[in-house]
C-alpha cells in the first residue's frame, strides 16, 4: 500500500511537471506579430533601431519584425501604400507628398528617431576649420533631387547667401563611386561610406550637414492611417521597443554598441563602427524620445517649401500621431 501511495504521488509530480513545462512552452511559443519595415538605407545613423532589434526589445513586445532594405524615401512610401510592408522608415516628407496628392488612406509619422540631417559634407582635401563660404562656387554632389540632404543642403546655403551648386544628378546609392570617379568638388554621404572614403584618403569628412541644416524629423516611422487605426496595440508596442532602443544607446558607451551591432555591417570593422556612432552621438542626431516635435516639423515643411516641392503645408496634427511610450 506504501509504495502505491508513493508511485500514485511520483505520477502526480510527473504530471504536474508535464503540464508545467508544457505551458511553458506555449508561452514562449506564442505566435508574433509579423511586421516588415522597409528603412530607407541602411546605416548606423540609426543604432537604436538595429539595438532594439539586437537585443530582443520588439520580441518582447510580441513582434517579428523584419527589417528589408528600400532605398530611396520614395520607394519606401510606395512600399508602404501597396501594403507590401506595414512600416515605413524615411523622411517625414514623403508623408507630405502622399497627402497632397489628394491619397485618402494617407501615411502618417507615429513616431520619431532621427532628427537630424544624417549626411556629411565630404571634401577631396582635408579641412581642420569649416567655413560655410569654402563652398562658395563648388559643385556639391547632394543626392536624390527632391531628398533631405539635397533640400537642407539648398536651404543651408540660401540662408547663409553662399552660392554653390547642388548636383542631383547622381542617385544616393552611387554617391561614393561618382565622387572617387572624380564628379563633383565635394559629395554628402551617410556613414559608414563617408568614413570608408577617408580610410582610401579619397575624401575627407569637413562638416555634418545635420549641425547647419537644424533640428527635422528626419527620418521617422510611419504607415497607413488605415493599419494604425486598426492595430493600435502593434503600432504602440513598436513605438515602445523603438524608444527602449534609444535609450540603450544614449546609456551605452559606443564601444558596447559596436559590439551589438557588428553582425549588422558585416563589412565595416568593429572600431569603425564604434567611431561612426561617435559621429552620430556627437552632432545629437537621435531624439530622446519617439516624439515628434511640432517645431521641426513645421520647420521641415520650411525647407521643403523653399526647394520647390511642397504643393501645400499640411498642419503638423493631421500627419504626426505621437505614441504614447508610457
């Protein structure tokens, strides 16, 4: 009678171990919410995105998200309205376009990360004290006609009445190798390609074009009015792993950040990476937190305006819907 008392209590223990473990398992197991963002390029002028994805921070929110490169802000957006992802991550000025082409399932901006232009002036010579009037009567080349870099370049130097031609001629992803080909007096390049043409001494990095051009909501997320209505949750748990992200990286030293994301850029050295976050880190290129100011904003819609393609100024509450991080 002992021992069937003491097998009945093993079975139960054993029972009682299965269901636990099993349970277990369900809960780790439970389906995530798919969600593509398409990034615009892909550079570590965004760390805290590839540190929130690093790190696990979306997982824990209950999303798999997959990051796929698209380049041009452009080609996000139309990523974004044929549905073919659900975020899009570029210049808040393509959420301007979209509107006023009269698009009634419009993109909107629901949270920020970048708010500063991430491009540096690259120059053939090395210069140790930048003076705007350098650029006077030089060919710039300046990206995508209708890009940030391009537009806060143009807006920079009307303001500060230095006359300097701005190339748009050459698309963003061929800036470098026109640039090493001998076109153009000075290039705008995003990290790491601007470090890596000082590292071959075929360019130098002279100023960032984020400290003339001021504060922007340069690049944010955003995505249909139609999916934010309709998944609130999701919108709002991106938002938070995003701002857990930012405040990882503005706590970390850019040493341990380098380690996170080596796998990220494959072919740039671990040093490397830590000394363009650096960069990044010293021109305060990241907000401190997701949202979006009306002030840049607005003063976005400035720069756009004065290059020619803003048809209408759209009020900073219908195209930005701030989450909420709490």
């Amino acid at each position: 009678m002992k021992k069937l008392i003491i097998t009945l209590i093993c079975i139960a223990f054993l029972l009682t171990l299965y269901i636990v473990i099993n349970n277990s398992k369900k809960e780790d197991e439970k389906e995530l919410t798919p969600i593509k963002v398409a990034e615009v390029t892909h550079s570590l002028f965004y760390t805290p995105m590839y540190v929130a994805d690093s790190l696990g921070y979306f997982k824990d929110y209950g999303l798999d998200v997959e990051i796929i490169l698209t380049s041009g802000a452009d080609k996000v957006a139309s990523a974004v309205m044929s549905k073919d992802v659900q975020i899009g991550f570029c210049g808040s000025e393509q959420t301007l376009y979209i509107y006023n082409r009269g698009a009634k399932d419009y993109l909107i901006n629901f949270a920020g990360l970048t708010k500063k232009d991430g491009s540096f002036l690259v120059a053939r010579e090395k210069m140790d004290n930048f003076d705007l009037k350098y650029l006077e009567g030089k060919t710039i080349l300046g990206g995508r006609n209708g890009g940030m870099p391009a537009m806060t370049l143009n807006y920079t130097l009307a303001q500060n009445n230095v006359k300097a031609t701005v190339d748009t001629s050459v698309d963003f992803a061929n800036l470098s190798g026109a640039f090493i080909g001998g076109n153009g007096d000075l290039v705008t390049l995003f990290e790491p390609n601007a470090l890596a043409l000082e590292k071959e001494k075929q360019g130098y990095v002279i100023k960032s074009v984020g400290e003339l051009g001021g504060e922007v909501p340069y690049t944010t997320f955003n995505a249909l009015k139609s999916y934010i209505d309709e998944n609130p949750k999701t919108i709002a748990n991106f938002t938070k792993a995003i701002q857990k992200g930012i405040d990882y990286t503005k706590s970390h030293s850019d040493e341990e950040l380098a380690q996170l994301l080596v796998d990220y850029f494959p072919d740039t050295k671990l040093d490397d990476i830590a000394t363009v976050i650096g960069r990044y880190r010293d021109i305060d290129s990241w907000y401190d937190t997701t949202s979006i100011t009306e002030k840049g904003f607005n003063h976005m819609q400035d720069i756009v305006e004065f290059n020619g393609f803003l048809d209408k100024r759209v009020d900073f509450n219908t195209l930005v819907k701030n989450q909420n991080n709490e």
